[in-house]
C-alpha cells in the first residue's frame, strides 16, 4: 500500500541497497536464536546497555509504570582514568 520508503520503519544496506528477503530470515532467525526471554515480576528493575545489546518487548496488556534514567557512556577520558 505505501512501499518500502512509505513504511515506518525499514532497513537498508548503508549504501541504500535494499537486503534480500533470505538475508532478512537469516538475520531474524539469528536474533530469535540469541533471544532471552522473561516475564517480569513486581518491583524488577531491568538495565540495559545499548552498546552491547540490541534489545525490544513483546506485545504487552494491563496497568504497568516505566522509568527510565539514560546517561552518557562511561570512558577512560570522562573521569580522569587515563
């Protein structure tokens, strides 16, 4: 109905090539196969680190509350630590 261009979200080769559908099931089977799945209990705290995960959520029903913090990586340089 809107095309690729017209999708909300899509991805593409970094050159703008569009990536075949075999390489698309490989790379989402790749993704399930290294999936951790869990269900949350009351008062969890969940911390990810997006530089060395890729992360998401499942479809999700019912009353819940979200924080989030976001910081700026930690280096070497940012404390003095050289």
């Amino acid at each position: 109905m809107f095309g690729p261009e017209g999708l909300p979200s899509n991805t593409y080769y970094g050159d703008g090539g569009e990536i075949p559908t075999d390489v698309m099931e490989h790379l989402r089977a790749a993704y399930r196969a290294a999936s951790v799945r869990f269900d949350y209990q009351r008062d969890d705290v969940l911390v990810v680190d997006n530089m060395t995960a890729a992360h998401g959520r499942e479809p999700f029903t019912g009353p819940r509350k979200i924080a989030v913090a976001m910081a700026e990586p930690h280096t070497p340089e940012s404390t003095g630590d050289i």
